[in-house]
C-alpha cells in the first residue's frame, strides 16, 4: 500500500516536472520568435513587394516588381552587414556573462530569418530571369556599398566644413588678440607719455625720459605701418612667385563690400610684366562698349563707331605694358527649366517718351528715357571683335559655357596655361570659384592694377568658402535670382552675412526662412541646389579638347539636369573657334526660343508680319540643318515667345516642329560635289582673295557647269574639300539654294542671276556690298523695300523745319531693325550650315584654319541708320535748295507733276557742294562720329550701292520675278536720284 503511495507521488512528481520543462522551453521559444521578429523594424520593402504581387487593378508591371525586389534584397543586405558587425560585441558579452544565452538565442534565430529571406529573393528572381538569383545579392550589395560612400561622403564635408569654420574662427581670434594686445601697448605708451609730460619741470633726466617715450610711441607708429605694408607685400609677393595672379567678376554687393572694407590693392602694372594674362571677354566687352557708346546709339541704332579704336587702344596697352592676353568670351548658357518671360514694356514705354521728346525738341528729357532702354547686344559685336582680335594676331577661345569657369580651369592647370585672370568688376560668378587671389582692375594710364586675396574677404566675413558661395548665390546673380527674405528694396541686406553663420548652411538658411510672407512661392530651394552644383561642377573645355565638369570625382550623375543635354565634343570644339555662336544652340538645347522689342519697338505691322511669316521659315530651316547630324533627342518642337504677345507660346505659328514644312530641304542640298573649275585658279582670274557670292554664282552660270557639281546615283562619292576656299564656295553655294538664290539643279534662280548681272555691272564694288546685296534681295523678295510707308506710319519731320538738328529718324529705324531681324537669322543660318557641313565631314577637318574661316563667315556687320540719314537729308537739302516743293507729297493728284518737276531739275556740282555743307552744318558734330570718313565720302559709297542694287533689280524686271509695281517704283526712284548724286 505504502509502495503504491510513493509511485503515485513519483509519478505525480515526474509529471509535474515534465510539464515546468516543456513550459521552460516553450515559453524560451516564444521569447526568441518574439523578440526575432523585432530584432529589426518591420520590413517595409518586403511587405511593398507582396503587396506589388497581389496587386490586380492595375497590374504591376515586370519593371516595378523588378525594383520592389531589389529594394528588399537591399535591406536584406543592409541588415546582414549590421548583424555581422554587431556578432562579435555580442558574442563578447555573452562570454563575459554581461548578457543572458536568451538574447544571444534571439540573435541566432534572427539570422536563420534573414537566411530564409535571401532564399526566397533568389527564388523570386530566378522567377524574373533566370541566374539573377545567383547575382541579385551581389548588385544590391554594391548599390548599398554606393548609398554608404554617399552618406560617408557628406559626413566627411559636413565635418570639414566645421574645421574650416573653427579654423577661420581661430584665425580670426588670434588676429583680434594681437590687435588688442597692439592697443593695449599703444595705450600704455601714451598714458606715459602723458605722465611723463606732467613731471617735465622736475628736471633734464626726466625729459630726457619723456623724449624717449615719444620715440618708443613714434616706432611702434612706424612699426604697425610697416607690418601693414609688409602683409600686402607678402600676399602679392607669393602671388607673383607663384604666378597665381587671379582676377574677380564682383557682384554689386561683393564691390560695394570690397571698396567699403578697403580690401582692394593697388599695385605697379610692371609686376604683370611677361606674364599671360586671361580675360573674361564679355566682362571686358562691356567696358569696351561703355567707353565707346554715343550720345545717340539707341537712335541710330547698330555698334559704336569707335569701337574698333577702342579695343585696339586697350590691345596697344598690354602690348605696352609687355601683357600676353588671353581672352575668353562666354558659350552656352546653363539651362533654364522654365519657359522664358519677356517684359519689354518699361523699355517700350521709355522708347515712346524718348522719340516724342525728340519730336517736341526736348533732347535733354529723350536722352534720359535712352538710357534705361537700351544696351548693346554682346552677340552682335562678337564677330567684329574676333575679326579685330584675329588682325592683331591676340589668342582667344569661347568657353563651352562660362568664361569664369574656364578661365579658373586654365589657371589652375598643371600647365600654366595662364598666370593671372582679368575679370571686372561687376561681374558675379569667379569669386563663388575655388579662387586665391584676385586683380580687379588694369589702368593702362596709371600703370597699376588692383587685386585683392578671397582669403582676406573670407576671414573678414567669418565664413567658409563654402558658406561664402551659398551668400554669393542667395545675393542674386545671373543663375539665380536674390532670396527675397534677405533682401531690403531690392538690394543684399548684409545682415544677411549673420544670419548665414547662424543656420551654418545655406540651404539650412533657406528652410529657416522657408514661411516668412515674402518666401518665393516657387521651388527656390531647387533653383537653390542648381545653381550650386552648377559653381562646383561647370563644364570646361579642358587641354586634351573634351569637355568635363570641374571637380568631375564628386560630380552627380545628373550633371544634365542643371547644365543641359550634352553635345558632341566636336561642336564644343566649334564654339570654341567662334565658328558657331551660342544663340541657336542654346533655343535648340532648352527648347525655347525669344524675341526681344527692337529699338523701334516693333510697332510697325510690317516688322510683326515678316518675323511671323519669312523669319519664321528661315529658322525652321535654321534648326532642321542643326538636327541633322546631332542625336534624334533635339527631334522635338522648338516654341518662340514674343514680345508683345504673352501667350504666343501656344500660338501655331510660333511653333517650329520637326516635320515643318521647309521652302528648300536640308535634303535638297545635299548633293554637291566639286566641279571643273579649280576654285584658286578661278579665284586668281577674278582678282579677289577671298570667294563671295557673285564667285559662287558665276561658278554655275551655265548649264554644263552647274550639272558638273551634281551627284548622281551613278557618281561615285564626293571627295572631301581641302582647302578653305574649297570649303568657303561650296559653303554660299548651298546657303544660296537654301534661299533661292540657286534652283535645285544648281543653276541661278532670277534672284541669283541679279547678283551676278549686278557685280558684272560694278567689278570694282567694295566687298561689303555683296552681304548688302544679298539682304536687300530678300527684302525685295519679301515687299519690304517698296515705297510704301510703314503701318503705322511715323510723324514726319516737314523739309525745312529744324527744331532738332541731330542724325535721328524713327523711320528709317524702323526699317533698319526689319534688315538687322534679317540679317542676324542669315548670320545664323549661315553658321549651322557650316557646322552641318563639317559634322558631315564634307571637308578634310584636320587642314582647315578654323579661325580664319569663322572670321570670315557672312552677315558680320551691324548696320546703323546713319549712311540713311546723311542720304535722306542730303537729297532733301539739294531738293529744297532748288525750290521743290515737297509738303504735297500725299496729295495723289501732285505726285506725278512733283516727281516730273524733280526728274527734270539739273544739278550742278555747286549746288551739291553746298547741299553737303549744309547736311555737315544740320546733322551735327555728334553724327560725324559714326563716319569712317567724311560726309561726301560716305555719301558717294551710298549712291554706289544704291546703283549696285538699281541694277540688280533691273535683272530681276527682265526676267519677271517682280511685280510691274514694283518694277516702275524702283526705275521711277533711280532717275530721280541720277541728278541728285554725288
């Protein structure tokens, strides 16, 4: 009994014990499930690949389920390499008894989860393609390898950027310590000084005491300015040594601050002696044009007059000072994102006040409202000025984008390409380089030159260089306007310096500011971001003729993004050369395109229609010829805004597509091949050096000859041009079948055989009227060079009625800005020809002279209204000087008895003698300036080209490619002036 008792309560017992066992080991079981699954944070990116997978409406596509899954593989590796850094501490610990076996059993169960997991990605993936499975842990290892550099990376600025503050920082203590411990000595000196004064009388030794404090006050005096001098010399000392000479563009601000802090130097120009200097051309240009500009520019339209004197004075000053120029002239701009704005009005208007003021003769009042409407077009100089530059035999390149970018580049070269960078004053970029020293200044007539050490300006604001760009591009400039929150009536406010150390970044800066009223309602922080890669990383052109980005290690794989698609190295290169300006590039990258107000406002109906209509097909031609032979990206609608129609962006005829219809193909022209001529013999037998258009034509005056320049399907493949005459000839050939001027079969259309018939007439007409010719052609053509009047039609100064004396007239303006809109989409079109041309290796490219050939290039010169001027006054001068009458000219019924009277008046040269005197005398001195000769000189030279043109339209009336109107006008018009030339 007793014995049945114990093996009840043994096995009672044993059962009892069993059961906290199995309830030990359960509940340990639970524990590490439990804390296994919460070792990490839930797995998003697996739980947004299943829920991708069991999406049905909309179906997930292959693409999405692809990127879900390697996200998830990415955190799975991420949680591997955690787990495998946190192992050994653990597995320490747990050795060390400092942590129980339950968390170290939790750590092992989270590992058999994170297997599972890598199982179940590569059976997903081998699901996609098969083997990815083998290489999908792989490639997310090194995309979180990538994301870990990054991160890395940012720490590493992060901190530098804290070291060089608190570098700076100690800099500047230490700099205030001295000059503390400088006032304290200086004040000890003069309070015994002072001291020493009182106790004068009590004797010689006391003096004596006195005299040597004022000698040890005047010596320390002495000592300050020579440690002064001695800190300048220092920095100009290693700059010289070095030859790191750097220049500035200041913005208005930095100038301001500049002068103010007097941290610009001047030194002695000798000490540039010999070196090479760079030259921000268009910062440089500007100067040009400032010291060259007229009283009346805006009235008479075109360049300066003086500008070529100007610039070759400033080319004589560094010849003088021994000065080796390099000059660098801006290419492309960055790209904008959004669609550009015009707002002309506030020019218009001070356009309309100035010509009533001049009207009314208040010239001081028409004078003032000039001068805010209006400022040189660079792009129409640049050609002039690489002609100039060309002559003298000075070097210069385009940059591929910024010329403040590039000349950084050339001075930081290992190879010294140049020593020092001449930049301006106003500008605003260089300083947001990674500069040293600057020269701000040359004064040919002083003999010195300012500079001034961006480390000096850095410590005097207490700022990174860093913090200093992100103030730089916060202030406002050419790529981002000024942070309004920071600025007070439109200017920096320099509180603004404080507040930048406070928030330690800009960006920091501007989230702190980020829901003030007067935050700007678009992205700023964006433009913000552009902007500043843009300054750390802007394309160059580098010595080996690629085009990189500066600091091209660090820069992002989105470099596009702010700077714009990238073009052939090869273009690049033409841009450079000048052979390509950036104006078409720049509409064809962005995909937008602007017409600005011309100086005449573009009222006239005449201006508005020929821009829709003529100018519009030419540019469709323009950027057919500039895809042809770049990528099927540029294959896409260009739209063009005008000024005076704010929603012509969506007007059908502002917009040019890929499939316009063209009035001559780029196909069309394409199948030209050297002839039986050989262009230097035939350019010998003409007596000219250089091919023009009536040497073109006459090349295919016959049928024989023009059929001989054919290819055919049975022609074997041109050979490729050598020389530059070669290439210069077939390059009017075509641009004269893409106007018309030649028919498809390569023979001269009407047009083109009035400009041979015209140069046949006048063999010894200058060079010049043959672009002339060219333009006035199309304007017939177009029925702009009638004798109607413009619509509307401008106020009209009666004969005899001398209120204001001066070389202005709004009509003639107004069709001067008809032929510059002419004349600058000819420049244009002529341009991308050339590059169509070269990118079609038509021509042996490592033979051809490619400065020469862009200083040469066609519709260079930018016209003025003043040879209209002295004619129009001249022939009304001579015509009332013999008593006709013209006050009745819009009665109809006296129009044909006044012109009679006129063509029937004789004129002796007496009375044109006189005529000319007076036109002197009535024009004014202000005028003459704009004359590369005299008067009578400029006034023969217009009847010249008016008779080369007389006689081109009189080809143009036998063959009836004119209208009899405009036939009888033109023959009407060329009797009357016969007895009234010069």
């Amino acid at each position: 009994m007793v014995g049945s008792l114990w093996l009840a309560a043994i096995y009672i017992g044993g059962w009892i014990l069993a059961m906290r066992i199995f309830g030990y080991f359960w509940k340990r079981r639970q524990i590490v499930i439990k804390d296994a699954q919460s070792w990490f944070p839930e797995n998003e990116a697996r739980a947004n690949y299943i829920a991708l997978l069991q999406q049905t409406e909309p179906e997930a596509s292959e693409a999405q389920l692809k990127a879900a899954l390697m996200r998830r593989a990415m955190e799975v590796v991420k949680r591997i390499l955690s787990m495998r850094e946190d192992k050994p501490l653990l597995s320490g610990l747990v050795k060390q008894g400092v942590i129980d076996d339950e968390t170290w059993m939790e750590f092992t169960a989270s590992e058999k989860e994170l297997e599972f997991e890598i199982r179940e990605i590569m059976g997903e993936a081998d699901t996609f393609k098969e083997g990815w499975g083998h290489t999908i842990l792989q490639s997310a290892s090194e995309m979180v390898m990538h994301e870990r550099a990054k991160v890395t990376e940012k720490e590493q600025a992060v901190r530098k950027q804290e070291d060089e503050k608190n570098k700076i920082k100690a800099e500047k203590d230490a700099e205030k310590r001295k000059e503390r411990e400088r006032e304290q000595a200086l004040k000890e000196l003069l309070d015994e000084e002072a001291a020493e004064q009182k106790k004068a009388s009590a004797g010689a030794k006391k003096k004596k005491k006195g005299k040597n404090s004022r000698t040890s006050l005047q010596e320390l005096k002495a000592a300050r300015q020579r440690e002064q001098h001695r800190a300048a010399s220092e920095v100009l000392g290693k700059a010289l040594t070095a030859n790191k000479l750097m220049t500035i563009s200041l913005s208005p601000w930095t100038a301001e601050y500049m002068t103010g802090k007097d941290l610009v130097s001047v030194r002695s120009l000798s000490m540039l002696k010999d070196h090479r200097i760079g030259i921000d051309g268009n910062v440089w240009l500007k100067k040009i044009t400032q010291a060259a500009s007229e009283q009346y520019q805006a009235g008479i339209g075109g360049i300066p007059s003086g500008m070529r004197k100007a610039i070759e004075k400033e080319l004589e000053g560094f010849k003088a000072a021994s000065i080796h120029p390099l000059f660098v002239f801006s290419g492309l701009a960055l790209i904008r994102k959004e669609k550009p704005t015009i707002n002309d009005d506030a020019k218009i208007l001070k356009r309309n006040t100035a010509w009533s003021a001049v009207n009314s003769g208040e010239m001081g009042l028409a004078m003032s409202s000039w001068s805010g409407s209006y400022h040189i077009h660079q792009p129409d100089l640049i050609h002039l000025v690489i002609r100039i530059l060309k002559e003298h035999n000075i070097e210069y390149i385009r940059a591929p984008y910024g010329a403040g970018a590039q000349l950084v580049y050339l001075e930081r070269n290992p190879k010294q390409i140049i020593h020092a960078i001449y930049a301006g004053t106003e500008g605003s970029e260089l300083l947001m380089f990674e500069v040293d020293r600057v020269i701000t200044s040359i004064d040919f007539a002083k003999q010195t030159f300012s500079y001034i050490s961006k480390k000096e300006v850095l410590l005097d604001l207490v700022l990174s260089d860093d913090q200093f760009l992100d103030l730089c591009i916060l202030a406002g400039g050419d790529h981002c306007a000024t942070f309004p929150p920071i600025s007070v009536e439109g200017a920096f406010a320099f509180k603004s310096v404080h507040d930048l150390r406070q928030h330690v970044t800009g960006f920091n800066f501007l989230k702190a500011f980020a829901d003030l009223p007067q935050a700007p309602k678009v992205n700023y922080g964006e433009l913000f971001i552009r902007t500043r890669c843009a300054m750390r990383h802007h394309p160059v052109l580098t010595d080996e003729g690629r085009v990189e980005p500066m600091n091209a290690a660090h820069a992002p794989s989105d470099i596009h993004d702010f700077v714009g698609p990238r073009l052939p190295d090869e273009v690049y290169y033409y841009i450079s050369r000048g052979v390509i300006s950036d104006a078409v590039l720049n509409t064809l990258v962005c995909g937008y395109g602007a017409e600005y107000s011309p100086l005449c406002n573009g009222e006239t109906n005449e201006y508005r229609n020929f821009l829709t209509t003529d100018i519009m097909k030419m540019k469709a031609q323009i950027f057919a010829l500039l895809r042809a032979k770049l990528n099927p990206f540029y294959d896409r609608k260009i739209i063009f805004v005008h000024w005076y129609d704010s929603s012509s962006a969506s007007a059908a005829e502002h917009v040019i597509k890929p499939d316009t219809p063209l009035p001559v193909s780029v196909d069309a022209i394409s199948n030209w091949k050297s002839g039986n001529q050989s262009i230097e013999k035939e350019l010998k037998k003409a007596n000219i050096a250089t091919p023009n258009y009536s040497f073109a034509l006459g090349l295919v005056a016959t049928a024989n000859d023009a059929s001989a320049t054919v290819v055919t399907k049975n022609t074997d493949k041109p050979t490729p041009l050598v020389t530059l005459a070669e290439v210069q000839t077939r390059h009017l050939s075509k641009l004269l079948q893409l106007r018309s001027f030649i028919e498809s079969s390569h023979v001269p259309s009407p047009y083109g055989k009035a400009i041979i018939h015209a140069f046949k007439a006048h063999p010894t007409a200058p060079a010049e009227f043959q672009d002339g010719l060219f333009i006035a052609l199309e304007l017939v053509r177009a029925e702009l060079l009638t004798s109607r009047p413009t619509s509307p039609d401008y106020a009209k100064k009666p004969p005899g009625t001398k209120t204001w004396a001066g070389p202005l007239s709004r009509e003639l303006l107004a069709f001067n800005s008809i032929g510059k809109l002419l004349k600058r989409n000819l420049r244009h079109l002529s341009e991308v020809l050339i590059l169509e041309m070269l990118l079609a290796n038509e021509c042996k490219k490592d033979t051809l002279e490619y400065t020469e050939l862009a200083t040469q290039l066609p519709f260079a010169h930018e016209p003025s209204t003043v040879l209209g001027i002295l004619v129009k006054e001249y022939l009304e001068t001579l015509t009332l000087n013999a008593g006709t009458t013209t006050t009745n000219n819009n009665n109809n019924n006296n129009n044909n008895n006044n012109n009679n009277s006129n063509n029937n008046t004789t004129f002796n040269q007496q009375n044109k003698d006189q005529a000319v005197q007076q036109v002197e005398e009535h024009i004014g001195v202000t005028s003459l300036t704009s004359l590369e000769d005299g008067v009578k000189a400029e006034l023969q030279r217009g009847f010249a080209f008016w008779n080369v043109v007389a006689d081109a339209v009189k080809s143009l009336t036998t063959s009836k490619a004119i209208s009899k109107e405009l036939a009888h006008e033109f023959q009407e018009a060329d009797q009357w002036v016969k007895a009234r030339k010069i």
